[in-house]
C-alpha cells in the first residue's frame, strides 16, 4: 500500500461527576473535542478528522 492514513484518536475517560469540567478544559484547547459520542456522530463528524480527543465516562 502505497498511502497510509493513519488517525490520531485521544480517548479521555473520566468519572461522571467531572466529565463536564474536563470537556470544557479540552475544548478550550481545541476545536476537535466531542462529549461521549454515539455512532452516528462518529460516522458523520469524527470520522473526517485526523486527530480528536474523544471525553467519555467509564
């Protein structure tokens, strides 16, 4: 293969009562920060990015 796309995905997992805080902190930092994204966000947004930082609660 001659061309290799390659993705730089940042998984931030956090407990539920700082998940807003550490959202707005990253978002503050960049434009590319989604809040527990479903599929169909995923499909439609993340997917056309090469680097994000995604903020889920475990």
């Amino acid at each position: 293969m001659l061309h290799q796309l390659f993705m730089n995905y940042k998984v931030v997992e956090v407990d539920k009562d700082s998940i807003e805080a550490v959202f707005n902190t990253l978002t503050g930092l960049s434009k590319k920060v989604f809040l527990n994204p479903t599929s169909e966000i995923y499909l439609r947004y993340i997917g056309d990015f090469n680097e994000v930082i995604i903020v889920k609660n475990w």
